[in-house]
DNA sequence: TTCCGACAGTGGGGTCGCAAT
DNA sequence: ATTGCGACCCCACTATCGGAA
C-alpha cells in the first residue's frame, strides 16, 4: 500500500540516525510483495520506475482536496504514472493536469505529501541511494559490499534490490558488466591546488587534463555503439563523431570513459556552453557537426576485448587504454611523485586553454557511481569583491533563513550595480543566521514572496571558476559555480570589483 | 576519544525540445 | 514567433552520522 511507504518515508525523515533510517526501510522491505519491491525500493530512494514522467513543480501547484481512507496500491499508483508519461503531443499538458489531479484526489493527505516531495524530486527524508543500500542489505540478509557491487554492474538499485529481496546472494552474484548497459560513472573529489591533491593520494600520482565538456561513457559490441551520459542517458545519436571513432577501434567488445568536447580550428577548447548546446541539438546532428565538430579524449577503460577491468588498478587500466586507443583520443596524462613536475604540467594544461587537471591513484579500482578517493580535481580559482543587491528566502533545512544571494559589480560609470548572478553556496548556519538579520535590517526597495531587495552596501568575497556569456543577466556575462569565501564588513561599496574587471575574465 | 569518509541537502547558469500562447 | 516547463549538462559547499584510527 502506499500508506505503508508514506508512514515509513515519515518515520525515516524523523530519525535523524541513519541506522534507524534503515530500520525503518528495512523492515518495510522485508514486508512488501515481490512484485512491488522495485516500485518501493525506487519511491524511498527518491526515484520513479519510469525515471521522468514530465511533471513538475508547475504541474504539482493547485493540488485537489484529499480522500479520508487509504486504498492506493503501489501498482494502481505505478500504472497511473505511466499513463501520465505516456501523454504526448497537443493537448498533452491538460491531459497531464487532468490525470495529476486523479492521482491525488485518490490518496490521503499523508500520501499527498509523499507523493508531492516524491514527484517534485525533493524526499527530504534524509535518505536516498546510499541508505537505501544499507537498508537493503539488511532487508534482505546479504552484505551491502554484496548489494554495492551489483549496483556497480547494473545501474539501478530498484532491479538490484528486488533481486536481492527475492534471491539473496546469488542473484546479486548473477550481475555482471553487460556491453550497452551504463555503468555508474567513478566521480572525483577535489583539492584546492596539485601539491594538496598529489598528497591526498600519497605522493604518486597520474595527472591526466581535465576537459570541460560532457561525460561520456562508450560501449561497443561487435559493430554496435552506444554512448552514454554521467546520468546513463543515451546520446549515441548526437555524437557520430564519437561513434565513428570507437568503430575504428581493432577491438570490438569494449567500454570506455571519457569526455567529449568541441574544439575550435586551432584545437584550443570553445567555451562549455557551445559544447553543451552541440551535444543536447537532436536535430541538424549532420550540419552541426561541420560547423561544430565534438573531439573525444578517454581517460579510462571498463572493458576491452571481453575482459571486465574495474577492478583492476588504475595503472593497469590505463595501460589496457593506451594498447587500444591511439593517442590523440587519449587525456594526455603525466606520471610523477614530483609536486613541482605536477604543478607544471597543470600550468602547461591552463595555457592550452583546458579547465585543470584530474590526480589519480595509480593503485585504485574503478569506483562506479561513486566519489572515490582515487580520483582528486584541481581547477584555477577566481575571486571578486561584489555587491549584496538582495537575498531570497530558502527552502527546506534553510527555511525562514535568507539564503540565495544576488550579487552585483560596480558600474563606475554609472555608479550603479551590475548583477553577475546568485549564490548560496559557501555559508555556514551561523552566517545564515547572521545575514538574515543583517539584510532584514538592511531592507529597502520592493520586496515580494521570496526576495528581500536591499540597500547595495555589504561587499562579500565570492570564489567562482570562470565568467560565461549571460543571455539572462543585463551585463552579458555571469559567474559560473559562484560562492561566497567570507563577508568584508573592512570594505565599501565603493571599494567592490567593477564589471570592467569581471568583463576582463570572459575573454 | 578524535578523525574522517560518505551521504544528503541546497540550490547556481545554460541549453534543448516540446506544448501552449 | 515567443514563452514557460521539464529535463539534463556542468557544479560547490556544509552538516551530520557512524565507522576507522
């Protein structure tokens, strides 16, 4: 019943142990159907079977009134969302809202409330993937070392977690790594400078370039090719360049990882966004790719001619990369225990234009889907002295506290503030109690809902990577991954960085 | 007893496709 | 032709729990 998930989903948001979270998951698991285990390992992690349905927090608004008793089932509710994904095409987003509203005049209001977080993306029950493992294993009396490797293999905990709840062990046991289904792809940790990242892993380390493009995972079997995102979608027919290459490969059972970027004539990187925008294009793929080629650099191999290396060391995974791949679709990569050689092939990567560098452990296995210590990024940092135009309200654990910033230049011809974007990152609670008092106070102009505008007078120091083109904001540019360092009560409005020297960033 | 790894949460800018206006 | 929504690309950072040291 979909009572049963609500009341747990409840009991778990309560608990602020997560030993107690997975009791609480567990014991709901050991309890539900085998044909609605999937369906309830992906409503208390957060995900649906059908991954996207097309709704959001537009169509949530106006919710109807609820029903006194509970009688939904997981598969009445599963099937309704199916037939809500599967309303296309005109008339479509009345369709949607129509059966929107069907699903929640069927349910209580505690199932409401579920299914609103549920299907608004935001549990918020302080549980999602990583507990819901543990909960799992315990569920189903099997080590979650067991349970995590199957994920690794498989991709989808719900498919993984049913097994294990039906089959134990040797279910889990049955995945394996199968050419054209995405593996989790292995995430980085970061340092702020190639020294401190060299020493994270130990002194030895393989720096390869980090590329600022789009994450892909490459499988072959036979003739064959799939392409896939960090998020395991399907890109394969944006990216023929790309397919191209790999087909031309002497091996034919294969899975690579990578990054694809589009480079200008002279080989020196476009800017993120003309990546981004070539690789999400559908249409005119053939015309794009002439004005817009996509470059491939892999940095690391799954598999090659059959052989699963994931957990092999990175070293010999590399090696199994460079036997197979010619060099110019490989991250140029530089082996060293030397911090002084790592800090000048980092410079060496900055001029040439790319976004930094990844240190690896040349000793550790492949960590799929999660952020392993084996991998550390280091990328330049920027800083700026800007103005506080204002601050939004923030939502959940931040609620009633000001949080989103808006921050401003100094126009010195004007006089006035340019703004270059938000940030909410960066701030403790005891700096969000602070500037929610402080900005209150500070209020002036029209404020509404969700926005306090205020008097522009307090500087903040704000870190971000880079300035891109702003098709949004009125100065054309703004900051990419801003957040804040630490206020300057020391410094003036007056005393903030201009958009004259922000401007000078976007080159 | 202290330290630190892993997770969840809180949102940022930009782009596309699609449906509605 | 334009606008709004949903999805997804890139992402940083803090708080917290609980096992490791």
């Amino acid at each position: 019943m979909l009572i049963d998930l609500a009341r747990t989903s409840a009991a778990v948001a309560a608990s602020p142990a997560r030993l107690a979270k997975i009791g609480h998951l567990a014991e709901l698991l050991s309890r539900v159907e085998p044909d609605e285990a999937e369906i309830a390992i992906a409503y208390l992690s957060g995900e649906l079977p059908q991954r996207q349905i097309g709704v959001g927090w537009r169509t949530l608004q106006d919710i109807p009134e609820p029903r006194q008793v509970a009688t939904a089932t997981l598969c009445q509710i599963d099937g309704l969302l199916s037939r809500i994904k599967a309303r296309t095409g005109p008339g479509s987003q009345a369709a949607r809202k129509e059966l929107v509203g069907e699903l929640f005049r069927s349910v209580t209001r505690q199932e409401q409330s579920f299914l609103l977080r549920l299907l608004g993306g935001e549990l918020r029950q302080g549980a999602l993937h990583g507990v819901m493992v543990e909960a799992v294993a315990r569920a189903a009396d099997v080590p979650a070392a067991e349970v995590r490797r199957a994920l690794t293999l498989r991709g989808w905990l719900p498919a993984v977690g049913a097994a294990a709840l039906t089959g134990g062990v040797a279910a889990l046991r049955d995945f394996h790594l199968e050419v054209g289904r995405p593996v989790a792809p292995m995430l980085a940790q970061s340092a702020p400078n190639v020294p401190a990242a060299m020493e994270k892993l130990g002194g030895l380390a393989a720096l390869e370039w980090k590329i600022d493009g789009i994450r892909v995972q490459a499988h072959r079997s036979g003739t064959e090719i799939r392409v896939f995102t960090r998020t395991l979608d399907d890109i394969t027919a944006q990216v023929p360049e790309l397919v191209e290459a790999v087909l031309a490969l002497p091996v034919d059972d294969i899975v690579l990882d990578g990054e694809v970027i589009a480079l200008r004539p002279d080989g020196r990187p476009e800017p993120f966004q003309v990546t981004a925008s070539r690789v999400s294009s559908k249409t005119d793929t053939a015309r794009l790719r002439e004005t817009t080629p996509l470059s491939v650099f892999f940095f690391d191999a799954l598999r090659v001619g059959g052989a699963d290396l994931l957990d092999l060391p990175d070293s010999e995974r590399h090696e199994a990369l460079v036997s197979t791949v010619p060099a110019e679709l490989i991250a140029p990569r530089l082996v060293t225990a030397d911090p002084e050689e790592g800090m000048t092939f980092f410079a060496q990567v900055l001029r040439r234009g790319h976004e930094g560098v990844v240190a690896k452990s040349p000793t550790t296995p492949y960590a799929a889907g999660r952020r392993g210590a084996g991998w550390v990024k280091v990328k330049p940092r920027h800083t700026l002295d800007l103005v506080v135009l204002a601050a939004e309200w923030g939502h959940g654990r931040r609620e009633g506290k000001l949080s989103n910033l808006h921050l401003g230049a100094r126009d010195p011809r004007s006089g006035d503030f340019v703004m270059l974007g938000k940030t909410f990152k960066g701030l403790t609670d005891e700096l969000l109690a602070w500037q929610t008092e402080r900005f209150l106070a500070m209020a002036d102009g029209p404020s509404d809902e969700w926005v306090v505008r205020v008097r522009p007078e307090m500087v903040v120091e704000v870190a971000f990577d880079g300035v891109q083109r702003s098709p949004r904001y009125p100065g054309g540019m703004a900051l990419r991954f801003a957040r804040v360092l630490r206020y300057r009560p020391d410094k003036r409005a007056e005393d903030a960085d201009t958009v004259d020297s922000v401007r000078e960033l976007l080159l």
